[in-house]
C-alpha cells in the first residue's frame, strides 16, 4: 500500500528540484522533512509542503502510522515552459524560458 501525492506547475526548474528529491529519497519520513526544511534550497519549500501533503493522505485515507513511513519513490517531471522576450542590443530578442515543474512523491510503510 502506497500514499502519494503530487503537486504541478511548481515555477522552478526540474534540474534544482532534482538535487532536494535525490537528498529525501529513502529517507524515513521525519528525517526527510527536516532536510527539506533546513536545506538552504528553494526547492525545498515546495517539497516540505508535499511531503506533509503525502503524509496526511497516509493518515487519513490508508490509516498508516506516520512513524513507519518511508518515502520510497519521489521524482519531477518538466512542465510547460513559460517564454518571454528579452530586449538585447540593436533590437533584436532573446528568449527567455521559464520552466515549470510537476513533483510527485510517493511513501510506503516499512516491514
């Protein structure tokens, strides 16, 4: 039995979610979230705000024990690309792109 929970359009870029996921995954539940929130990341906010989200649904909807919970899979997928226009020198343009993000977390509980 797994709890999952995701959260999209995060405006961050994957690749500096990616380094806060690979630092919780594995990790017991009260550890990652100490991590996740000690982290001197952006990322990490989003991330503490999932994993809590994560843990209620185990409580609430699988009657899990909080202190059993492990995050077993946890990964980020590229969401759309916002596009902008930067003025550059003899008016031309250059492309800006503003990436998003979609978290999902899954945790299990240990044997």
């Amino acid at each position: 039995m797994e709890a999952r929970a995701q959260v999209t359009y995060v405006r961050m870029s994957p690749r500096k979610v990616k380094i806060v996921l690979d630092l919780i995954r594995n990790k017991p539940v009260d550890v990652a979230l100490a991590i996740a929130h000690n982290i001197p990341k952006a990322a990490g906010e989003p991330v503490e705000k999932l994993l809590k989200s994560a843990v209620a649904n185990a409580e609430n909807n699988f009657n899990m024990d909080k202190n059993n919970l492990v995050v077993s899979e946890c990964f980020v997928c590229p969401g759309p690309i916002l596009k902008r226009i930067r003025p550059r020198a003899q008016g031309r343009a250059f492309r800006i792109e503003k990436r998003t993000s979609h978290i999902t977390l899954v945790l299990k509980e240990k044997e």
